[in-house]
C-alpha cells in the first residue's frame, strides 16, 4: 500500500516522544534548604534594621518625660509651660542640669531612682525651687517631706495658704501623704494631702505631687490637673527638667553577682540541658496527632456560678464586695451600651451616661464609683439605683436609634 503524494509524513506519538517518557524531577531537599535559608537571611535583616533604628531613635521612654508625645509622656505639660513665657530645658545629665541652675530657676523631677543620696542631695542644694512630680519612700525620708497615707476616693481642693494653688480647682488625687513636722499640706482629705510643701532652713522650697498620671499627656485636661502643673512649674521665669537616665547613674554595687558565686561548668550545663530539653520537645512533639474532642462527663451553667458566687457572698455578709461586683458589671453593660469600648473608666461612662440623660455629672459619679455599700439595705438601694441607671440609658439610646 502507497501513499498519496500529498499526505502528511507519519509524527511518532506521545507514547513514542523520548521527551515525554522521561518523569519530571522531584523537588528535592536542595529547594527547601535554599527557601529555609531565604526566610532566614530576611528575618536577620529585618532584626538587623530594627535595631539600627532602636538605636539611632531619641530615648523617649520614662515617666512624665517632657519630650515624649506618648499617653504616659509630659510633653503637653511642658509646652504649655512654654507657652506661659518660661523658658524650660531639658536634660537627663545631673552635671548638666547643676551648672544651668541659677538664682530664681525652678528644678522639676521625676524619682531620681538612679542617684544616691549624696548625689540627689548635691543637685538639689542648687535649687531655690525644687519641683518633685513623682516620689518613693526613699525621697520622703531623704528631704523629710512625711509618710504614706491611705488613698481616698474622690476629688480633694486645695485647702491650705500657698497662693498659688488658689484657683487651680479640685483634682483627683492618685497617691496621698502624711507631711512631717516641718511641711504643710495641700489638697487635704481626711487621710492626708496630696501635695506637700517643705521649706528648708537654706530658703529652699520643694514641692511634691504624686502625678505620674495627673500630668502626664493624657490626663491633662482632666479636672484642674493643667492648672496645678502651671501653679508648680510657671512661678519662675526658667525651668530645668531633669530626667534621669540609667546612664547618669552613680550607683556602683560591689556585691557580687549570681554568676561569679557559681562554679564555672554551671552555665555550659544549663545551655547543655536547655539545648537537650528543645531537642526532646522537637522529638517528641512530631509525634503529637491532632486535637481530640472530648465530652466532659457534667456541665455547668454559667448561671449555677454566678449563684455560687452570690450565695458565699451573702453568707460571707461582705456588701461591700458585692457592690463593687454590681458596679463592675454596670460599668461593662453601660460602655457597651454608650459604644465607649471595653476599657472605658468609671468617669467617662459617667459623663457619657450625663449627656445621654441630662442628668448632673456628679451625681452619676458618686453612683458608679462613689463609697461602697456598708450594708444591705445599702447594698440594694445600689443595685435599684444602678438598673434604674441601666433602663434609663437603653430607653434613650432605642429612642435615639428608632428616631426617623
């Protein structure tokens, strides 16, 4: 049989084609090893890159630091003491800050903690102001301002002769002192003062006011907090900010170590065993299969806790944790209500539930996070108070939301 002088040549098949009998390879253990080293050398250069800005970024970190703009930073502090026409510097160097002060200059500092007491005692005899925003027990007794006192709830007035705490207003305090013989208090309840004013036999006059919240970026506009960062640090005409710094520190420690009372072949052995110790988690843990859902033999309502939990507290007689325990869950049910958030505070919810019912602010601080009950009959007039509260806030809140 012939073919026709036109027809196509014969084209060996595919089963035929010597290419397509050959098997593809297998991705081998080279790719992984080359995509491993990949993912690798791109985390060191993101470590590499993080810490290259870590460490050329400015320090800003530290309680009421007057050059951070972060919520627990002093910077609007600060600027609004600028503002008032008084020049203020800032400096974390101890030598620095001593050769600035001068007749007539305030120093404003945080808890020296990284000085000793000869060091904090020779920078603060160049003062004739000295400004302390916040203290330990040590700087107490160091410049003999007095003793701790109980914290009490509640907004406190001035309440003593020094002028320029006259029209500051009331401010919430967040740590209160006993003042020692020598110093008068401000801002009085009945357990103590929050400000403390001691004036030495030199003519020096320090000043403390626990406002590691009161003055910090946040809380500023709070109450009369602006005004009595003002009265402290606006009666000169220059301030120095000293911030301390582990780097200015003058501590040395001779005491020795944990590392240099151990023997030697201590810490190869603990590397040794840590090392042992992730070998046999690798080990072990490929073995592990999935997660198995298992029944528990009981369940229990969350309603049989809450009863519990209500039944030791009635036999326990304790109104008082009772009615923290009702405030707490009113607080949560009324932020969620008023859309504030889960960690809103006791005073926003108050002023957000004031401008929802029209209702005195005052009045609705006291009821959520006034005194505790001190007995039953308290306690349940707290808790109709509070679900009145709660009715009142949801009936505005559907009208406001139906409202066309």
């Amino acid at each position: 049989m012939t073919l026709a002088p036109n027809a196509p040549a014969e084209t060996p098949s595919a089963e035929e084609s010597p290419a397509s009998t050959a098997a593809r390879p297998a991705p081998g253990r080279t790719g992984r090893i080359v995509g491993w080293l990949l993912v690798i050398v791109l985390l060191v250069g993101i470590a590499l890159l993080s810490m290259r800005f870590i460490v050329t970024s400015p320090d800003l970190g530290g309680t009421l630091n007057p050059q951070s703009p972060s919520p627990s930073g002093a910077k609007a502090l600060a600027e609004l003491v600028r503002d008032r026409g008084v020049d203020v510097e800032v400096t974390d160097s101890r030598a620095a800050a001593a050769s600035a002060l001068r007749p007539g200059t305030t120093l404003v500092l945080t808890d020296p903690y990284t000085l000793t007491d000869n060091a904090v005692n020779a920078l603060l005899e160049r003062a004739d102001r000295v400004v302390l925003l916040t203290s330990s027990a040590r700087m107490l007794r160091l410049l003999d301002l007095g003793e701790d006192a109980p914290l009490e709830g509640g907004r406190v007035d001035a309440q003593c002769d020094t002028p320029e705490f006259a029209r500051v207003g009331d401010i919430r305090a967040e740590r209160m002192f006993i003042p020692s013989a020598g110093a008068d208090g401000c801002f009085r309840a009945e357990s103590g003062a929050a400000a403390v004013v001691r004036s030495t036999e030199g003519g020096r006059t320090v000043t403390l006011v626990e406002g590691a919240r009161l003055f910090s970026n946040d809380a500023l506009a709070e109450d009369g907090n602006a005004a009595l960062g003002l009265a402290l640090l606006a009666q000169t005409e220059r301030v120095v900010w000293y911030q301390p710094s582990l780097s200015d520190s003058d501590i040395s420690s001779d005491q020795k170590s944990l590392g240099s009372l151990t023997p030697e072949w201590v810490t190869p052995a603990i590397l040794m065993l840590l090392v042992a110790g992730l070998a046999a988690i690798w080990w072990r843990g490929r073995r592990f299969g999935p997660l198995v859902a298992e029944s528990l033999p009981v369940t229990v309502r969350a309603s049989e806790t809450m009863q519990g939990r209500a039944r030791l507290t009635a036999k326990a007689a304790d109104a008082a944790h009772a009615g923290d325990s009702i405030r707490a869950g009113t607080v949560i049910r009324l932020s969620a209500r008023l859309a504030l958030g889960p960690r809103a505070s006791v005073e926003e919810v108050a002023d957000a539930a004031s401008d929802r019912l029209g209702v005195p602010r005052t009045s609705l601080y006291d009821l959520l996070g006034g005194p505790a009950p001190q007995s039953d009959h308290e306690l349940i007039d707290l808790a109709r108070r509070l679900a009145d509260l709660e009715t009142a806030v949801e009936n505005t809140v559907h009208i406001e939301r139906n409202r066309p």
